[in-house]
C-alpha cells in the first residue's frame, strides 16, 4: 500500500521504535511507517488502517507492538476475533495486562457478555493502572447491559471516579456511560443531569453528549440553508439571510395588522 511522502517512520513512540531495534534497519523502517499510517487513519478510515496494518503484520508479525496495532485496527472494524486473537498474541509476548480491557470487549463483541464479566472479575484487573480500571468498569457495564440488566449496569458504573470533581481523561466516557443507562432504565431527570455534566468534561468532543443533553431538552436542530437557490444570484441563503428573511416577514405581518386597524 502507497505511503505519503510526509510519513518518515520516526513519528512513532520511542517504545515502539525501540521494539523494531530487533529488525534490520530498513525492514524497521517499512514497519514504522504502515504503523504511523495505522495510527492516521484508524478513526477517519478503520478500512485502510487496517489494510495497512496487514501489511505491517506480513512484514513483522513476531513484533508485540505490531500484533497490538493489528488488534486494534481489526477491532475498529468490527473483527472481534481477530482482534482478540492478535490482542492475545501481544500480551503473551509482553506478559503486561494493559489490554485486558479491550480483550473483554472483544468477548462482548462475540455475544459473550458473561466471558467479558468473568474477566472483569479476574485478577488481571488489578494490575491495570486507574484509566484501565475505569476502561473495565465500562466494559462490564456494557456486558451487564447486553443482558438486560440495566439496574446492574448503573451501579457497576457508580464509582468513586464517577463521583469524583477532577476531570481526567476517561470522565467524559464514564458520565456519558452513566446517563446512558440512566436513560435506557428510564431516570430521565437524572440522565439529564449526567448528560449534562458530560458536556462540561468533554472538551475535546469525545461523546455526543451535547446532541443528547439537547434532545433531552426537545431542541431541534433546523436547516438554516433553502432547498432552492435564491432568485437575485443564484446562491443559497446563509443562516444570517435566512434570518432576516423571517424579520421582514413579521415586519410585514405587523404592518398588515396595523392597516387592517
């Protein structure tokens, strides 16, 4: 697969990097590069991540870091078993457990919510650092959700860093979470309030919070631009056009009524 001329390899992480030490120079540095290609495109477009990720794990499969990217370009399309396979074989070859979240996912994604529960209840778990921990906590609410157990699902997700003040980086996913279920069980007022207090923590757009906070509060999102191109030049109206215009109609209405007086 083609590689843009701006992608050199030395964008990767220095772990990374350090890992493709063990390659032959230039075959570390075809690596590095499918790798940086992975990480461009694995929110924008999965397909190619993960197409070059395949080519990244042809070249390099006994690489760790190289497994996981393949894992997680797979789970962002949706090949759970793949992904849990490629997820396995990293963490058999670093024996660390920060994937162990992602891998109970990958159980959810299967249909096997009580596999991804058995793991949130495993040792693994207490390994993980804080933001895995929490990473957990969602998956086995998600799971308890995939069987139909909301009130289970709300307090599995009711912890001490959904209570906390200090905004880090999982809060807005855990809130959202929250008011999620809160909403499905059907506490509107209070999954308003969570929604709510997602959107003051999402500063990077990470949720929809503010789309659901809005439809909790019955507003609807118009079209400001006409379906027809306007007579005068040919363009459409911009949302300031389009409010002027509705200001000289009632102008006209007021002006109507004033002569009928």
């Amino acid at each position: 697969m083609p590689i843009p001329e701006d992608v050199t390899g030395e964008e990767i992480d220095k772990d990374v990097r350090q890992e493709l030490q063990s390659l032959p120079k230039g075959l570390a540095e075809d690596v590095a590069k499918n790798l940086v290609m992975v990480a461009r495109l694995i929110d924008e477009d999965p397909e190619g991540a993960y197409g070059y990720s395949k080519v990244a794990l042809r070249l390099a499969s006994r690489v760790a870091a190289v497994r996981e990217a393949a894992g997680f370009a797979a789970y962002a399309n949706q090949k759970y078993s793949e992904a849990l396979a490629e997820f396995r074989a990293a963490r058999r070859m670093t024996g660390n457990v920060e994937l162990w979240p992602v891998m109970a996912d990958c159980e959810r994604g299967l249909g096997r919510p009580e596999k991804a529960l058995d793991m949130a209840g495993a040792p693994e778990v207490h390994k993980l650092d804080k933001a895995g921990q929490v990473e957990m906590r969602l998956v086995a609410a998600g799971a308890r959700r995939d069987m139909g157990q909301l009130d289970a699902a709300i307090v599995t997700l009711q912890s001490p860093e959904l209570a906390s003040n200090s905004v880090q980086p999982w809060t807005a996913r855990l809130r959202y979470a929250y008011a999620d279920a809160l909403l499905a069980a059907g506490r509107e007022g209070e999954a308003r309030e969570w929604f709510a207090k997602a959107v003051e923590s999402d500063k990077d757009g990470s949720t929809d919070a503010s789309d659901r906070l809005a439809e909790l509060d019955g507003v609807e999102f118009v079209d400001a631009f006409a379906d027809e191109e306007d007579e005068g030049d040919g363009e459409a109206p911009t949302a300031a056009t389009a409010a002027e215009v509705v200001e000289d109609e009632d102008d006209e209405d007021v002006e109507e009524d004033d002569l009928k007086d």
